[in-house]
C-alpha cells in the first residue's frame, strides 16, 4: 500500500462493513469518510 504525505498527522481508522466494504475514516475529521472494495481503494 503507498503512503500519501497529505495525510500525515491524522488519524485513519479502516472498517470492514457487513457487506465486505472497506470504510477509511479520520479520527479528527468526523465528517471525513471514504469507502472502497478493498483498504487500498478507501484511502485514495
């Protein structure tokens, strides 16, 4: 998985959701979200 330095500082929580999704979430930006079928996918 690569490492993008625009994240560097938060927090990012991945979820794995009932239906196989793969959720990225920022612990210090509440509202901040992405998903995708695999971890590499939700953090782009």
């Amino acid at each position: 998985m690569k490492t993008n330095d625009a994240f560097d500082g938060f927090t990012i929580e991945l979820f794995k959701d009932t239906d196989g999704d793969r959720l990225a979430r920022f612990e210090e930006l509440l509202n901040v979200s992405a998903f995708g079928n695999a971890p590499e996918k939700a953090l782009q």
